[in-house]
C-alpha cells in the first residue's frame, strides 16, 4: 500500500514507474468500476467493490493534486519529504487518499503492461540489475561504515550519499577507460571484438580497486615534502 503514493506522484511529474515485480499475483488489480468484467483476465481483478477505483475521490481532489506536484516540480517541496508525510499520515488524510487513489490506478495499469509485454519485463530486469549492480558496487566502496549511513544529520546524510556518488562515477569513468584502452589494443592485434562478449562486460570491476590504498613501507624513513595548498592548473586546461 505504501507503493500507490509513488505511483501516483510519479505519474504528476510525468514519470513512467516501471518497478521489477515479483509476486504479481498477490496484488491487487483494481477494477475501473465494480460493473466492469474481462474475459480472459477478469481472474487478475479483486472481486471486492471497495478496491475500485473512486474516480469521484480524484476529481474533486484533483487541484490539490495538480498544486502539490507543481510544488514537487518547482523544488519547494521535496519529494522525498513529502512522501515520508504522505506514508506516515493518516488514511483519512484527504490528500494522502487522493494519492492513493492515483497510485491505484497507475500500479493497475502498470501491472497490465507488465504481464503482457515479455520485452517490457525483458527491459525491466536488464535496467533493475544494472541498478542492483550498481548499489552493490558503492555498498562495497563504501567499507568503512559497512554501506550504513551513521549520521542522523540529513545533510551529513546527503554529502555522503553524493561523494560516494562521485568516487563510485570516478572509479568507474577510470576503468572504462581502461577497459577501452584494452580493447582498442587488442583490436590492433588482429582481434576482432564480439559485440556480444562487450555487452556482457561491466566497469563496476572490483579487483583493479585498492580500497585501503598502496602503502609502501620502504619508504616510511622519507619524511614528506612541504605542504603547498595552492592548485596550479595549465592554462590550456578547461
């Protein structure tokens, strides 16, 4: 239930919402209206009339929608805060019920396209694991607090979360490069490059990383230069 004010919010700020699902078949589909019937998925839609949709909820509710996704768009309301409210609110909260109802539709629709389109799923899963990857890679970048945020600072939150960011987009930037390089060596080898086999290649590589650096000892009797904070760049730098 906690999935509808996203959909619904997704959808005002022109979002197309396409989730992985797993265990479609223990959702609800809400029918349009408790007359409607289908007859080949009718099976899908819950046979409950209080899980259909209230057009009439969303109509008389639609500028308060309209004016909070505008507030979302022009950056005076976070998204993030306004869905923690809308999570944490009451069900009688009348712009929580609004959302909700949206998000049922939306999710309904969603789920329809998702069971009757095998590439869309196709897309779904390629994209959700390149996601996952992802996530796992900065999870393992970031070994010093286990991937676990420590701060109860929201800004402190933020500034880790975007330098993590910023070192895992470095380090994979710099092995691509590398990985390019390669190739284009090999290329001028004689080997010719098998579309397929690049595609199944990934820059979130992990043995070309030295998480805890490369100290060498031998040179620990070297005391280090003067410190000189000043950055010199070339002039031909952009």
């Amino acid at each position: 239930m906690k999935s509808f004010p996203v959909f619904g919010l997704a959808h005002l700020l022109g979002i197309d919402l396409l989730p992985r699902i797993r265990n479609f078949q223990d959702l609800t589909f809400h029918r349009p209206d408790p007359q409607a019937r289908y007859q080949h998925i009718d099976a899908l839609f819950s046979a409950d009339p209080r899980t259909c949709i209230d057009w009439q909820l969303i109509e008389n509710g639609w500028r308060d929608l309209m004016q909070v996704g505008l507030s979302v768009r022009e950056g005076t309301v976070s998204s993030i805060t306004l869905l923690r409210r809308l999570n944490n609110h009451s069900h009688k909260n009348q712009i929580y019920r609004v959302f909700r109802e949206v998000g049922r539709a939306v999710r309904t629709i969603v789920l329809l396209r998702y069971l009757s389109d095998p590439q869309l799923r196709e897309q779904i899963t390629r994209a959700t694991n390149k996601a996952e990857a992802y996530n796992g890679y900065t999870k393992w970048l970031h070994f010093g607090g286990d991937g676990y945020l420590r701060s109860r600072d929201p800004e402190l939150q933020e500034k880790a979360v975007k330098f993590l960011d910023l070192m895992a987009n470095s380090i994979i930037f710099s092995t691509t490069v590398d990985m390019t390089d390669a190739l284009r060596q090999m290329t001028t080898q004689g080997w010719e490059p098998n579309p397929d086999d690049i595609a199944a290649l990934s820059p979130h590589r992990r043995d070309n990383v030295l998480r805890f650096g490369d100290y060498d000892t031998a040179t620990l009797h070297i005391p280090p230069g003067p410190y000189d904070s000043t950055l010199r760049l070339r002039a031909n730098v952009v």
